[in-house]
C-alpha cells in the first residue's frame, strides 16, 4: 500500500511495487490482518462462523445482528468482543440451540452479566422486541428468591411479591413510569420482608403472634429499613396476618441544598449558550435547571416524547406536553439526530421503537443517573441543588398539582414543596371552584 500525491491510499503495484496488501476477499487496501484479510473480513468470518447452528448454516433469526455487528464502526472492537467477551461463547449457544430466540428462553438462562448484554444485543438489532427490563428483572428474581425460600416463609413472600409489589409496579409498567430506580426499592422491600420473617423465627414468633412491641424492637435494631417495611406490614394488616400493627412514619427531612436564584439562571445560561459543554451535558443541565427534574427521569426520557407544533417544540415529561425554549429545542433536535457514538461494537439501532434521548451501552437501555450525576459533576454543574431551587422556584410560580402534572411528581411532594416555600395552591383550588 502506498500513498498517491493528493494523500488518497493507493495498491502496491499502483504505487511501483509488486507487492500488493489488498485483502483477498473484499479487496480494501492495506489494514491487513491474517493471511490476506483485512480485519473486517477476518472479524466477520469469525462471528459469522460463531453464529452458525449445527446445520452449518446462519440462522436465519439471527441474521439482522449478524449484519449490524459486522458493520461495527472498529472491527477491532468486534474482534476483541469475540476473542475475550463473556457475551461471546453464550451468543455461539443460543446458534446452536435450535429454538425460537425469545425473552423466555434467555429468562431460562443464568441471569449474569453475559446473558443481559446478549439480550440487549438483540433487542437493540431488533431480533427481540423491547421490554421494561427494569420489571421483567424484578419478577424473575422474586420467583427465583421466593423459589429458594422455606415454605412457612414462601407461602407469605410469594403472594406478597405478586398482589403486593408486582401489581403495583406492573401498573407503573404499563404507564411507562416504571424505573430502574423503582426496581431496587421494590427489590429492597422485598428483601426485608423476608429478612423480617427471618428474624421472627428466630425468636419462634409467628405472623398472628406479632405485636407492636416486636415490631418496634426489629425497627430499633434496623433502623434504615423501616421504609422499606412499611408495605409488608401494611399488607399483612391488610389481610389479618397480623394484629393491627403499623411502622411508625419516619420524620421527612426537607431539602437544605439550594443555588441562589442568580446561580440558578447562570448555570441555565451556560448550559444553553457555552458551546464547550458536551452536547448531553447541556441538555441534561438545562432540563434540571428548569424543571427541576431527577436523575433517574432525565435518563429515561425517549425522543417520542419530542415533537413540534404550531408555536414551538414540546417535551412531554410526564402527562402533557411542555413548551420548550427554542435554544433548548435545538440542542435536543440535535442530540436526536445524531449519530450514537456510546457503542463500539453497534451502529444506531433499526427499530421502529422509541430511542432513549441518552442511550447506554447498548443503546437498548438508557445511560445510568449515576453516569449523568458524574457527567454534570465532571464539568462543575450542581445536580441536587440546582433542582431543588429550581422546584422552589417552579411551586412558587404554579399551583402544586400543576407542577405535579407537568413535571412528574406526587401532588404530596409538589405540596411538600410549596409549604418548604411558603406557598399554597388553596387559592387555586378556591378559583377552580368558583369559575362558572
């Protein structure tokens, strides 16, 4: 391989050699990787020989990942992928298997790190349909855990974990509020519930037995799961498990950290006019600064939710739709349409389905709050202070349940929030009651 005056690469014998480092099969000059091939040809042999079942031919259902990963951007990223990856050896089994490629087959699996990427994989290459991986994750682990229980303990889990936990969050599912976030809590309430009935053996109590005097014992000695048990016990209650019995409420701390409201508009400015943020971080900053959004809903907002009308671009947070600043409009029409650069094995995704605004790795899931939070650390933007002014600032202007509509939170917080502001929506309500 040589190179021509204008800089362009040219063949060996173009440039007055015999020797010629063409790849011998697709014929790109030089990058030359084993015997003859370049290392496109080389990795995509290699994952076409991996995903061959035992017919000896591609499956056919695999065919749309065998495509987007030979397309990868670096071949040497794909080619590192199939010699070393974990993801790997497990995508070459589900070749071989021979079954229809469904989630419920992959839930059969051992739910480990391999076994997740594989699925994103190929949600993300459209071979599976996109699902709340937050609560499908929650209800094969509550089967698995209530499976290995002792049957005294799995008679009461089980039917709390379904009527109790699972219902609840299914409903927020089906809403498409439904978290990562959401997820943990829910697996920490039942994780207590069952290290609480742990406890009550040990002491050879049993549910009908407990008393007030039990329960405030276990809440003094776990004084951070007294959260976390509240629904058990409300439960329980409920269904005359136990006596009337009930977790006392923990005292709400408030909100101490705040940006001045100078502060507030300054960092907002910034984010929308310093073109040397990352495009992500101004969107992000702009969003909390306004709205005073959380981590946890910024990540998983979906570029459905962004669209035009007659007067201005809207952002649907929560139930209805917000009108945008133009300079904020542009900044997310442009996170929109450009290229997804957080994977280096996949192109974008050929899916009809709503994209993650911030995408993960893969794309098939949104990137972690913990991920933004360090993002807007990195780069000198308050998070949880300018949120919290900027909430003062929204409850101070709107009624609480209309910044509950708009924003995505409980009517309770908004009206938390308006007391910490000295404000009330009683006037709003009153106004309601008395326009004809």
């Amino acid at each position: 391989m040589g190179t021509a005056q204008d800089g362009g690469r040219i063949c060996g014998p173009c440039s007055g050699t015999d020797l010629d480092f063409a790849c011998r099969q697709c014929g790109y000059p030089g990058d030359i990787h084993t015997d003859g091939y370049c290392t496109r040809c080389v990795a995509t042999n290699r994952l076409h020989a991996l995903l061959r079942g035992r017919s000896g031919a591609l499956d056919p259902q695999l065919l749309p990942l065998a495509e987007q990963l030979a397309a990868a951007p670096r071949p040497q990223s794909l080619l590192a992928w199939l010699n070393a990856g974990e993801a790997a050896p497990l995508l070459a089994d589900l070749a071989r298997a021979q079954e229809p490629i469904t989630h419920e087959l992959l839930d059969t699996w051992p739910q480990n790190r391999g076994t997740r990427y594989i699925r994103e994989l190929l949600v993300a290459t459209g071979v599976l349909p996109t699902r709340n991986e937050a609560f499908a994750r929650l209800a094969l682990w509550s089967r698995h855990m209530t499976a290995d229980l002792p049957d005294h303990q799995a008679t009461v889990i089980g039917p709390f974990a379904e009527w109790g936990v699972l219902r609840d969050a299914r409903r927020r599912m089906e809403r498409g509020t439904y978290t990562y976030g959401a997820a943990t809590h829910d697996r920490t309430e039942l994780q207590t519930a069952v290290k609480f009935l742990s406890w009550l053996d040990i002491r050879n109590t049993t549910l009908d037995q407990l008393g007030q005097d039990d329960l405030d014992l276990w809440l003094t000695e776990n004084p951070t799961r007294r959260r976390s048990l509240n629904s058990f016990i409300r439960w329980t209650v409920a269904r005359r498990l136990t006596s009337k019995v009930t977790v006392p409420p923990t005292q709400r701390t408030q909100a101490t950290r705040f940006l001045a409201s100078e502060e507030l508009d300054q960092q907002l400015r910034r984010c929308l006019t310093d073109d040397t943020l990352p495009l992500e971080v101004r969107i992000i900053g702009s969003l909390t600064c306004l709205y005073g959004l959380h981590m946890s809903r910024i990540n998983t907002l979906t570029t459905d939710r962004f669209h035009h009308e007659d007067d201005g671009a809207y952002l649907t947070i929560n139930a209805h739709p917000v009108l945008l600043p133009p300079t904020l409009a542009q900044l997310i029409e442009r996170q929109i349409i450009r290229p997804n650069r957080n994977t280096s094995l996949l192109q974008p995704p050929r899916t009809t389905e709503p994209r993650f605004l911030f995408p993960g790795r893969p794309p098939s899931r949104p990137r972690s709050a913990a991920t933004i939070r360090a993002m807007m650390k990195q780069h000198g933007l308050a998070g949880i202070s300018a949120r919290n002014a900027a909430m003062i600032e929204a409850v101070s202007s709107l009624p609480p349940i209309i910044v509950s509509d708009l924003f995505g939170v409980s009517t309770s917080t908004a009206n938390n929030w308006a007391g910490l502001a000295q404000d009330s929506w009683t006037d709003y309500l009153a106004a309601c009651a008395t326009t004809p």
